[in-house]
C-alpha cells in the first residue's frame, strides 16, 4: 500500500517529515514529493502551494506518477458556522467548489455537466478520525467544506457560501483534491484547523497558529495512518 499525505504549504508537512526523520526528495512537475517507509508502507509527502490549480496537479501526481492508493489532506481553513472556534478540528464529509458558477446555464452553484455539487470524503477513514479523535482527548466535527479560488474576507459573501452549500467552512484546495480521487477512485479523507473565526481576536498571529496547529494535525494524521495500516 501507497498512502499520500498532502498538504498546501510547507509548514504544514515539515512536522510529518520530522516525524518520519529519513526519506528520499523528488523533483517533479515543478514540486518536491518526499517518500518515505512507515511501518512497512510507502508514504508519499508533499505541499501543493495555494488554490485549487496546483492542489489538482499534486494529487494527481501523487496518485498517477508516485502510486498512491490512499490520500489524507490536513490544513487550515476559515469557520462559515457559528459552531467552529479557532483551534477546532473539522473533518470533511463531503467537498464542493464555491466559485465554479455556471448558472447562466441553469445549473446550480458548483456544478458543471457530467459531474456532481459536492464530492462525499471515504466514510470508513471518517469513522477512523473520530477514534483517533478520542484516543488524544480531542473534539473534532465533520462538515461540509466550501472550496475557492479566493481568500474570503467579505462576510456577506461568506454568509452566502454557508447558505448555499451548507457549508460549514472553507479553504482553497480540498474539493480539488476530492474531485481528482473521485475520478480516480481513491479513497480521501481531509482534515482542517480552524484559523480563522467570529471568536478571533486582535492578538491572534496567523503564523504562530499554522506553526502549532501544523505540529498538532501532523500527529492527527500519522495516528490516521496507523488506522489505515491495520485496517
């Protein structure tokens, strides 16, 4: 088995990589994937950088050219509902693209001919989170995350994503990732920390955040990883 393990920016694989201490580098597409043996499975690690263009071409890559068979995606994404605090870990049940809009054609929001609204996350890796959630005493809730090419920051628009997909967060990169393993037929499970929310404060630093939250979903992940090897 080939498991990949995928994030958007370099901070938030450096702590699986010093989790694993050895792997070989490849360059490839413009990018680094770094493999690695874990209790006798090969990992494939990398960051795809931002939105949903350069997430697509990574998971694609790490599935088609490294042979992955599995993919777990773990990062930061903003709160749409009211229930999510910064720091809060949310599971994706299902994926949908907030930006893609072809209702001048009279398909709803992110839907395009021959493809679906929301992509749905591996149901038996969903069940796994919430046992890895209880063995290191954490509260983590499953949602529906909105995908977009935007950082959004306008409220009434973030408003409108959580009314018109029900959405409970969003991020840049997940329901591309979703879209490539549904395509693909691989099993994906996507994990986010909440970095930004209606609790924030003035002294909130992003960077710090995505420094801790990275260490903490890398040790949520690896425990993931270990669920899957047994299973």
């Amino acid at each position: 088995m080939k498991i990949a393990i995928m994030g958007a920016m370099p901070e938030e694989v450096a702590p699986i990589l010093e989790k694993l201490g050895e792997y070989t580098t490849t360059e490839y597409a413009g990018n680094k994937y770094y493999e690695a043996t874990y209790k006798g499975v090969e990992l494939v690690i990398a960051y795809s950088k931002i939105g949903k263009v350069f997430s697509t071409l990574t998971a694609t890559t790490m599935i088609e050219h490294f042979g992955a068979q599995k993919l777990l995606f773990s990062g930061v994404a903003g709160a749409i509902s009211p229930s999510l605090k910064v720091g809060d870990l949310i599971v994706a049940t299902k994926l949908s693209q907030h930006d893609l809009d072809i209702t001048a054609f009279g398909h709803p929001f992110g839907y395009v001919p021959e493809g679906a609204v929301f992509v749905e996350a591996d149901t038996q890796m969903i069940a796994m989170s919430k046992k890895v959630a209880d063995e290191m005493g954490k509260s983590v809730q499953e949602g529906i995350i909105a995908t977009g090419d935007q950082f959004v920051a306008n409220e009434e628009r973030k408003n409108w994503i959580g009314k018109e997909f029900g959405a409970d967060a969003l991020e840049m990169e997940g329901a591309s990732v979703a879209v490539v393993c549904d395509a693909l037929d691989v099993p994906f499970f996507i994990l986010r920390a909440i970095s930004d929310a209606a609790d924030m404060d003035a002294s909130f630093s992003f960077d710090e955040f995505l420094e801790t939250s990275a260490v903490e979903s890398a040790e949520f992940v690896m425990k993931m990883v270990d669920k899957v090897i047994a299973a």
